[in-house]
C-alpha cells in the first residue's frame, strides 16, 4: 500500500483493517503464535557429592561425574581456576 503518508508491504486478514504483519522502510512488525511454553521439572534426589566423588546415585542409576578443570580470565589481569562436576543425564 502507498500513499500520501504510507509505505507498506504486508499481509492482511479479512475484515480488520490495516496490514498485521509487514514492514515499512524503517519497521518491521510481525506475531507470534499463542501456544504457552512448557517446561517441565524434574525433582531428583541424589547421593551426597564430595570432593573424591566420582559418581553419583539417582536413585536406581549410578552415574560417572565428569570433571573439568578450567581457567576463568576476568578483565586483564586476574585469572581465577575452576573445576566443572557433571554427568551424562
């Protein structure tokens, strides 16, 4: 749609005026479906973890720990060693 005043590339539905989703030469606009997300969350309990740990029960599963040792770099000057502990889930 061009006119005096309007630039507009879009789609429309019946019955409601004006373009949903489009652009003009500054903006763009568009929508996004209304499905809700869903997150589902899981409670485990696990075996207490110590610094020797090197796996870890869920309940029925012993799992292995992995560990990573790394280097955080903060600004220039100040490097700060640690350790990541995870499992393959």
């Amino acid at each position: 749609m061009v006119g005096p005043g309007m630039n507009v590339v879009g789609v429309d539905f019946p019955g409601v005026p004006g373009v949903i989703l489009g652009h003009n030469p500054y903006i763009a606009w568009g929508a996004t479906d209304a499905e809700p997300q869903v997150v589902y969350y899981y409670v485990e309990v696990t075996s207490q973890i110590t610094q020797a740990s090197t796996t870890m029960t869920v309940p029925g599963y012993p799992l292995r720990l992995f560990t990573r040792r790394f280097m955080l770099r903060v600004l220039v000057m100040c490097h700060i060693m640690s350790t990541l502990r995870a499992m393959a889930w």
